[in-house]
C-alpha cells in the first residue's frame, strides 16, 4: 500500500517592491527537507496585490518587459475609485486579477519539474516593499517509496534523453553565469554573444 503524506507550510517573501523574487530555489530546499520524493505542491498567494507566475529564469529583459507590459494594461494615472492607500493600491488588485495567485507544480525525485528555462516567481505589484505571505500545500510519497511509473518513466528513458536533459541544466547554469543583466544598457542595445546564444537556445528548444 502507497504511503501518501500531505504538509501544509507557509513561507515569508520578502518583496524590494514592484517586481519579481525568485521562488524556486527556496521551494526546492524546503521540500527536499520534507523527505517527499514525489508530490504534487499546490501554492497560493496570500494577498490581493501579489501574484504568482511562473517564467523565464535566463534573459531578465522578458520580466522587465513584463512590468512594463502590465503598466500600460493597467495604469496608474486613471481615476480610480478605491484608491485610499495610494495611486498604485487598485491597480495593483487588477494586476493580481489578471494573473494567478495560486500555482499547482509537479515535484519528481525531492525537487520542482521545471522546465530548462522557468522559474517560479512571485509577482510585487504595489511600489512599497512588502512581506507576503505564500501557502505551500504538499502531497506526496516519501522517497523511501518510489513509485513503480517512476521506476518505468526512468528505466525507459534513453541514454540520449537523460544525457539531453543533463546537458540543458549545464548549458542553463553556465548562461546564467556569463549573462550580465546590465549589458544591454552598457551596450546600447546590441545583442551581445549571451544574448544572441540565449535567442538561439530557446529557439532550439522550443
């Protein structure tokens, strides 16, 4: 008989204001602490001016073009009627409703199944910086236990796939290392090699 445990945690985010905090590593280091080898992680945003998203975790102009996206969908300069906490307060309430505050993730072997590219993040939609709060509900096997579709899905994966999949995490890592997020500003705005191998990667990826 499958053992399944569930955990409920909460997390606190500390937000420098209107933006992305990277949750993903944070995550993947509380779950390996709970033991569970395979589970479903099911994440909710405790406020109404704070999202979750999940995106890009190379290239940081795709989430400044994100912000600057949602500042034109949602501006700050219209009248607004609930607006006694500033002129950000119920923009912020309509960004959240246009995104999601809650996120179900896959967990495979004690860490979130991601793909090469994404991130989890939590989405700052007011100015000021914030705590907030995120709720984090684990259900799952203990690794103790795998399960035999585990035991299948990797016993029937080819040398080539598993040696694909380990040589995309490298070639991310090491982009990562090299990408300089300043770069595009210091180079007014002519891709760099980073740039242009980040573009060709997703292309092949994709």
């Amino acid at each position: 008989m499958v053992s399944v445990q569930q955990i409920l945690h909460q997390i606190s985010v500390q937000t420098p204001g209107k933006g992305f905090t990277r949750l993903d590593g944070r995550l993947n280091a509380w779950i390996r602490s709970t033991g569970l080898d395979q589970a479903v992680l099911h994440l909710t945003c405790l406020h109404t001016s704070a999202s979750l998203t999940i995106n890009e975790n190379a290239d940081p102009r795709v989430l400044q073009d994100l912000d600057a996206w949602m500042a034109d969908a949602v501006p700050e300069h219209r009248r607004y009627l609930h607006d006694d906490e500033g002129a950000d307060d119920m923009p912020a309430h309509i960004r959240t409703a246009l995104t999601s505050q809650t996120l179900s993730l896959s967990i495979c072997r004690g860490q979130l199944l991601l793909g090469t590219w994404q991130a989890v993040y939590l989405w700052e939609h007011r100015r000021a910086a914030h705590t907030r709060t995120i709720a984090c509900h684990l259900f799952g096997e203990p690794s103790s236990r795998p399960t035999q579709e585990s035991n299948t899905q990797t016993s029937s994966a080819t040398p080539q796939t598993l040696l694909s999949l380990r040589n995309g995490e490298r070639i991310n890592q090491a982009i990562q290392a090299r990408h300089d997020p300043n770069a595009w500003e210091t180079d007014d705005g002519i891709d760099t090699d980073t740039d242009l191998m980040i573009d060709r990667l997703h292309e092949l990826s994709d």
